[in-house]
C-alpha cells in the first residue's frame, strides 16, 4: 500500500509566490492548498484538516497571527510554518505564542521550507499524545485546566486565558512541582530545537507565567540557572 500524500494548506495573498511555492511543493510529493486570505484559510483547514499549515503573517481579512489563534483553540498537534517580512524580536515571540511552529523570514529559499516541513513532520510523527497524564491542576490559590488553556483565581473568580505555549509549559512545570524541568526538554517538545533564540523565547513564556500567578504570592517559578525551571508553592 502506497504511503498517504501530505496534504499542506498555503495561507499567502502574494498570488504569484503562492504558485511558485505550490508548484514546487507540488513537484516534490506534497498536496497543496492555496488560500489567498485568512478567512479562506480557516474555512479550507476546517473543511479539510491539513496535515501542514504554511501561513504567511500579514494577510486580508485575517491576519496570520489571528488564524492560527483561532485553530490552537481546538487543534495543538498541527504543524504551522509562519512566512513573514517581519523579524523584530516581538513579532516572532508573538507568533511562536500564537501556536506556531517554525517561521521563515522573507525572503526564503524553497529548499529550505521543504526541510522545515519535513522536520516538522517528523516530529509530529514521532511524538505520541499522552493522554494518560493530568490536565487539570490545582496550584495554590489556582486552577488550571491545560486542554481549556484557562487560569482561574479561586478567591476572587478571575479567569485568564492562555495561550497555547504557556499553558503547556505551565503544564510541564505542574506535572513535576519542585523539581527542575530542563530549558532544554522544553524547548525541544514545543519548539522543535534548543537554539539560543529560542531559549530567549522561552524566558519571556516564563516571565509572562509569573505575572499570571502573582495573585498567589506563595506560588513562584524559580529560574535554575543554566538547567531549567522549577513551580514552587510555599517554600
């Protein structure tokens, strides 16, 4: 039996570079889908469950970043390739707290999203969902349900929402309280690779988690330098 063809949606509204990087991945084995707006792209994913969404930031509309919002609501395993023009620090963090995956600066060689497709693939392959493990956690003062992405304040009933990355680092740091959790264990289940810039990433989820929970001054995320994080309540 011959192997299932990838189906990956493009998201791009530059006509002429939504046909180059089609035909090219056309002529490399892949199936693929052009929206040229947001709005076409959420109707196209919902309909046909990609197994790769390529998405380019800026778009009529609905934006990149929007889209990719809206789908993390319901879906966490797709792959998202960000393309964009945009490489200020912010930009990217935002997009990688979106849900996103991977991005490429304009302008990109076609090689190298075919690999990043491809890596991104084989990752979501290979990782198998857990879902024997908790999803809903009492932290001092909080509860936290992971699958909702939602913190509530017992007390005084606020709610905040999460996103997508730190819900699941303030999962990993719930599964294992008071012990260390590696930068690295985390930067390689939610972002793919341990790269310094990546790293930076991961310091500004953790900052943003802190100011989640500061209601609760018993509760603190200590950094363990040069290891990793670690959910202390009380001590």
């Amino acid at each position: 039996m011959s192997e299932r063809t990838i189906h990956i949606l493009l998201a791009e509204d530059e006509r002429t570079l939504a046909m180059i990087i089609k035909d090219t991945l056309d002529g490399q084995g892949f199936h693929v889908t052009v929206a040229s707006d947001g709005e076409e792209a959420l109707r196209l994913y919902t309909a046909d469950k990609p197994d790769v969404l390529v998405a380019d930031v800026m778009m009529p509309r609905l934006d990149g970043f929007e889209l990719v919002r809206r789908i993390r609501k319901h879906d966490q395993q797709t792959p998202v390739i960000f393309l964009t023009a945009r490489s200020a620090v912010n930009d990217v963090v935002h997009g990688f707290e979106m849900g996103a995956n991977d991005y490429l600066k304009k302008p990109f060689g076609m090689q190298e999203l075919i690999v990043r497709i491809k890596a991104l693939l084989g990752r979501a392959c290979t990782v198998a969902p857990q879902p024997e493990q908790a999803t809903r956690f009492t932290i001092g003062q909080y509860l936290f349900d992971s699958v909702l992405q939602r913190l509530t304040h017992v007390p005084t009933g606020n709610r905040a929402e999460l996103s997508y990355r730190e819900s699941e680092i303030l999962r990993h740091l719930c599964l294992h309280p008071s012990e260390v959790v590696t930068s690295q264990s985390l930067l390689l289940e939610l972002w793919g690779d341990d790269s310094f810039f990546n790293n930076k990433s991961l310091h500004v989820f953790i900052t943003k988690l802190r100011h989640r929970l500061a209601q609760d001054h018993s509760l603190r995320i200590v950094n363990v330098r040069g290891i990793g994080y670690k959910l202390i309540n009380g001590e």
